[in-house]
C-alpha cells in the first residue's frame, strides 16, 4: 500500500510569485485536505477536496486555491506569495464515505520559503 | 480555537511507560478523541483513536475517562524515537475532515 505522498519536498520563491504544491493520496482515498503550518505551531487547516469539489475551507484567503483530479490526487494554488506564507504544507488523505469520512494519513509536506 | 488542552512539555526515561494527558471538557457526544504525533519536520503520523471506550494497538493505548472529558495516551515502552510533539484532537467522525490542531505536547524521551 503506497502512502501519501507530496512533491516537491523543498521550494523557494519570492514575494509576488504564485506556487504550485502537489499530493497524491494513499490507496483506496477519495479525499484530500490541505494544512499549513508554520514554525512552531501546529498545522491550521486550508480546505478539502472531495469527488473534485472544495468541501469545507479554513480562514483563509481566496489567494490558496485547489484542485483535485479524478485519481484523487490534488494541487494547492497559492497566488501573491507573501513572507507570511512560508511555512510547511501538508497534505492528508482519507475516505470519505456513507458514515462519514474516516482517519486522514498526512504525507511528509513541502517546506515553502518565500523570500 | 482547538478544543483541547494539553501540557506543554514533558520528559520522559527510556523505557519507561510515557502519559499523555488531555483535557477535552467541552467534547460532545458524537465527537472522537484522536492522537497525531509529529516528529520534527515530518508531517503528522497518526497514533489512535476513539469514542468512549478503551482503545489499545500496536503504538499505543487510548484511556478515555467515563465522563469524556479527559483522555490518555500511553506509550507503554518509550524509546529515543518517540520523541516528538503529540496532538490530542477532538473531531467530528462526519464533519469533513477538518481537524483543529492546538500546540500539543513535546514529549522528550531521554536515556
């Protein structure tokens, strides 16, 4: 059974620039949700994807758009970087089923800088 | 705002049996208490999790009080590896996935 994995592990860029993340989720999930988490804090949650749709987003601004393809597997837009932005993105995968959506599994996130 | 409280840090000796305590006194009937740990880094593994009753695997065991208002977590054999940050969370089996992460426990293991 492969587990979620994310690519790629390290990224720089500079303020203004747009960056594109990517997560493939474990075998057998449908459903993918995103995290950021900065130094010293614990992960804050972005949104989550399910059958190619946003299904419950955190606070935070339009600039952190998604996607999700029909293998289950999901980019993370972010526009406009700001410094604020830098931080380690994780990505979780789980099912989403008839009672609910079950344990989420995180891959190993991206660490982004934005200088 | 997380729905738990957990102490900041503790230490623990090698090979003894770890207690990590969490308070969840505003937990209500349908939610589940989950543990995640993260070692520095990495993205979050999960541990265990449950409703009301007891829960025991390979990593761990889960002891939720009668009232559910404060869990557990051993770790019955603590070892230089699970040294890490632990994350007590409370989480609506059906809400859709968001988990709400406070600032969890540092755990440090020592020889």
């Amino acid at each position: 059974e492969t587990g979620v994995t994310q690519s790629p592990t390290h990224l720089i860029k500079t303020r203004g620039q747009q960056v594109t993340l990517r997560c493939s989720s474990q075998s057998g999930h449908n459903t993918v949700s995103w995290y950021q988490q900065a130094l010293g804090q614990g992960p804050q949650f972005i949104f989550q994807y399910y059958r190619e749709e946003e299904n419950g987003r955190g606070n935070f601004p339009p600039r952190f758009s998604g996607l999700q393809f029909p293998n289950y597997s999901s980019e993370l837009n972010v526009n406009a970087l700001e410094l604020d932005d830098s931080a380690l993105y994780l990505c979780a995968s789980s099912r989403f089923g008839a009672s609910g959506t079950d344990t989420q599994y995180f891959g190993p996130g991206t660490r982004l800088t934005v200088l | 705002d997380a729905k738990t409280t957990q102490p900041t840090s503790m230490d623990c000796a090698e090979g003894r049996a770890a207690n990590l305590p969490c308070n969840h006194s505003t937990i209500s009937g349908n939610e589940y208490v989950y543990w995640y740990r993260q070692i520095h880094s990495q993205g979050p593994q999960y541990i265990i999790h449950g409703l009301k009753n007891n829960e025991t695997n390979e990593m761990a065991s889960l002891i939720i009080t009668e009232d559910r208002k404060s869990s557990t977590l051993i770790l019955p054999h603590a070892t230089l590896r699970d040294t890490a940050v632990y994350y007590c969370i409370v989480s609506l089996y059906n809400q859709g996935g968001k988990l709400i992460f406070g600032q969890g426990t540092e755990l440090s293991v020592k020889p």
